[in-house]
C-alpha cells in the first residue's frame, strides 16, 4: 500500500484523477446531509415566499417570487410542445425558467417541473451550494486529469498509438451542436427529402458492412484482391453512414442523437472511422469488426424511423443533447472495438499479443470519453431538473460500466509464455505500462492476455444492457 501511495505521488495526473472521484464522493455526501430540495407552485399573481420541501416541510425562498404568466412553445405548424416557459419576478426582478434554462439565485436552483391548465406552473427548488460545488470541482478534476493521463510519457499512450501506426483521435465529440443552423439551410436550399426517401440507405450499409466482412475473410487465403475489395467496401459504406447521418440531420432540423435509432447510426460511423484506422493490417479483426458494425447497422434498419414522425421532446432541445450522446456513443463505439479485438484473439491465438494492445489503445481514451458523457449528463440533469444524480436506471448502469472498464487499467500486465513470439516493442510497452500505472500491482486476474481478452468479451453485456436494455426499465431515458 505504501509503494501504491509513492508511485500515486510521482504521478501527478494519476494522482489528481483519482483524487476527483473522492473530491466527487465528498459532494456527493454533501448533498446527502445538506441539500434542500422541494417545489413551488406558482398561480398568476399570486406571490409566495415559501416552498414545500421533500419531507412536506414548508421552508423560505431567498425572495418573493410572482408568476407573471406561463406559456407553452409549440413546434412550427403543429401542436406538438417545444418549450415550457415561466415569466416570473423575483424580489421584484423579471426573470424566466424553461425547459434546460434553469434560473438559479443565491444558490438556489429553480427548474421548470411541471404545469396546470390553469396557467399554473410548478417548478422544482434545489438548495445544495456546498455539494454542487465539490461535484463540479470533480468534474472539472476529471476532465483535465484524464487528458493529461492520456496525453502523458508515464501512461505511454501516445507512443502506443504510434507503434500501431494510428492517429490520435483526441478531439472532443460534441462541437456538433454548432452545425444545426448550417443543417437547417441545407434542408431550405436543396430537395433533400426526395433523395433521402428514395435511397434505402441503412439496408445497403448493412449489406456493404457483411459483404466486406465476407472479403476480409477470403483474403485470409493470400489473395490480395478481396482485400483491396474489403477496404474499398468499407470506405463506400462509411460514405453512405455519413451521407444518411447528415441528411437525417438536415430533414429533423436536429442533430440525430435522440433515440436508438439515431444514435446507432452514429455508432456505426464512428465504428466504421475506428474500423478503418485500427483495422488495416489485421484482416482477421477488420472481418470481425465489419461483422459486429453490420450487425449494429442491420438493428438500425429493422428500427428506422423517418426524420419527420416525431419532433424533440422539450427536454432534448438543448445543446447538451450533442456533447452528452456523442461523448458516450464514441466510448461506446470504442468499447465495441475492444469487443471485436477480444473476439478476435479468442478465435486466432497467435493474434493476443497485438489485440490486447488494440484494445488497451482504445480502453483508456473510452473510459475516459464515458466518464465525460456521465458528467455532461450530470449537468445536463442539474440544468432540466436540478439535480445531478438521480439514480435513474440508465445512470447507474452507466456508473457501473464505467467501473467494470476501469478494472482492466487496474490489473497487473501480461504474462506471456516463453515460447510465444514476444517482441522486444511489446515487451518494451508492456514494461512501460507496468512502471507508469500505479496500480497495476493490484488486481491478478488480468495477470494473461486470454483472461483480460475474455473478460473485455464478456464486459459489452454491460454497455448492451445500458443501451438497449434501458427501453424496457422505467427511466427518464427511454425516449425510443
């Protein structure tokens, strides 16, 4: 424990990571012992100086606070809602509360709850300054240490990327959200509609993704031909999940993050742009690869939905929307190639050494990535409702995921037997991954490449259980 402790001191980016996740707990506690939570209801005129707390207690506001009306936004030409607005004074000063546009004075959080056809509105109060405040700082903790765990010499990730001869994908996901007024000129300027009716683009991506597994496949017997074929497949079926993503985005006049559907075709383009750098020297795990990423592609066919049934719900107009699915469908989408990686070194042996070190170049961007999707949600959450955690179906299995991947950047590194073909670049990095990490020391099991490939085999149940299964539990997630 002594040694853990020194080895944590020498790295500071280590260190300061894992010093948020308590910096987290500590708000978190917090918020347990001190937080005040309740809801007002506001009838128009009418001043009220209290609110009725979660224990049926009634406490002060810190001011007066009137409605002066209430309204409901409703989408262009229909009469499905787009917003709940409260105009309301506070100690006098006008103000409003909206659907993620929560009003927040002198540390308290007042977010649009509810309404009655009497013009009412009932909104949510959330005092908690202290354990809002310590949860943020471990956010922000979070953030910065785990780029810095990422981009540092001690964690050799870098270097890693280089010896498979990748590019590093560091930008953020979630700057999309910037786009929609781009996408929305695009929908006005041109008859996009026609095409995108006309053109059965998720049955030929899933057609494209099997028949360049199948290519892959057959290059295993030396022909160089199904293997230029394979690549060129996938670079076509790419260029069909963007073209069907983008047009999705033009015609929803959103970006298409919102239900299973849409989130599975960004799961696909991301795995088909992680196919395509990850997978070009291994053929074997190119075919797997296409295989599960035509499957995922199939799911999104059998489930399409027009871009025009259904407009955003009030609580998706936001853009959170972007930045929290993307972040967590890119970790997802990493997840899904230490998967196919796992699959890989199961079905051919001889391949271990190098899956393994595929699938840790793409666990630790992925847990990271997840751990920022779980906070944006977190704030996401504290904007519409005023509370972070509510313990909802799909955050605690996202939680839990998130920890079942954390194990494997835990455990001590590969032992290989003497006879297999250990390189020295291998051996150099696995070295490296042992002195950088200080915890490796820690959990035996992942001690062989065949345990560690097997239990990234089995972790996917959990992201499959946090994304499908989630439509069949009662959470404030399950918009599919």
């Amino acid at each position: 424990m002594k040694m853990r402790g020194e080895m944590l001191w020498r790295n500071p980016a280590s260190l300061m990571l894992h010093v948020s996740f308590l910096v987290v707990l500590a708000g978190a506690i917090c918020t347990w012992l001190l937080q005040q939570r309740g809801v007002v209801r506001l009838s128009p005129g009418e001043k009220v100086v209290e609110f009725r707390s979660a224990k049926g207690e009634l406490l002060p506001l810190p001011a007066v606070m009137e409605l002066d009306s209430f309204r409901v936004e409703y989408y262009h030409g229909g009469i499905a809602p787009r917003d709940y607005i409260s105009y309301l004074k506070l100690g006098g000063r006008p103000c409003q509360v909206s659907m993620n546009n929560a009003l927040e004075t002198e540390g308290y959080i007042f977010c649009q709850s509810g309404y009655d056809y009497d013009g009412s509105s009932i909104l949510s109060v959330n005092h908690d300054p202290l354990g809002i405040t310590l949860v943020y700082t471990g956010f922000l903790m979070f953030a910065v240490s785990g780029l810095w765990v990422l981009l540092s010499r001690r964690c050799k990730w870098r270097s890693l990327l280089r010896r498979l001869s990748l590019l590093p994908l560091l930008a953020i996901p979630g700057t999309m959200s910037a786009a929609n007024t781009a996408m929305a000129e695009l929908n006005e300027k041109a008859g996009w509609e026609q095409i995108y009716s006309s053109v059965p683009f998720t049955t030929l991506i899933f057609i494209l993704l099997f028949s360049g597994a199948a290519m892959s496949f057959l290059a295993l017997s030396g022909s160089g031909m199904p293997r230029k074929l394979s690549g060129f497949i996938l670079v076509s079926a790419m260029a069909l999940s963007a073209s069907c993503f983008i047009l999705h985005w033009a015609l929803s006049g959103h970006i298409p993050l919102s239900d299973t559907y849409e989130t599975l075709l960004f799961a696909v383009l991301a795995l088909e742009l992680l196919i395509l750098l990850a997978c070009r020297k291994d053929i074997i795990l190119r075919g797997i690869a296409m295989t599960f990423a035509g499957a995922l592609a199939l799911v999104a066919h059998l489930i399409e939905e027009s871009p025009f049934e259904a407009p955003l719900a009030p609580v998706l107009n936001s853009p959170w929307l972007s930045i929290h699915v993307s972040l967590v469908m890119t970790a997802y989408a990493l997840f899904g190639l230490t998967f196919v990686a796992a699959a890989t070194a199961i079905i051919s042996p001889n391949t271990e050494k190098r899956m393994h070190v595929i699938s840790l170049a793409a666990l630790y961007p992925a847990e990271w990535l997840l751990g920022l999707g779980i906070i944006t949600g977190a704030v996401w959450a504290n904007t519409s409702w005023g509370r972070y955690w509510s313990w909802d179906p799909k955050e605690t299995l996202a939680l839990l995921t998130f920890i079942i991947y954390a194990l494997p950047l835990h455990g001590k590194p590969p032992r290989h037997s003497h006879n297999s073909h250990h390189n020295s670049t291998s051996h150099h990095f696995h070295r490296s991954l042992h002195n950088s990490h200080p915890l490796h020391s820690r959990y035996s099991f992942f001690r062989t490449t065949r345990r560690y490939h097997i239990y990234m085999l089995l972790a996917i149940l959990s992201v499959a259980a946090t994304y499908f299964g989630i439509n069949y539990l009662p959470s404030l997630h399950s918009y599919s």
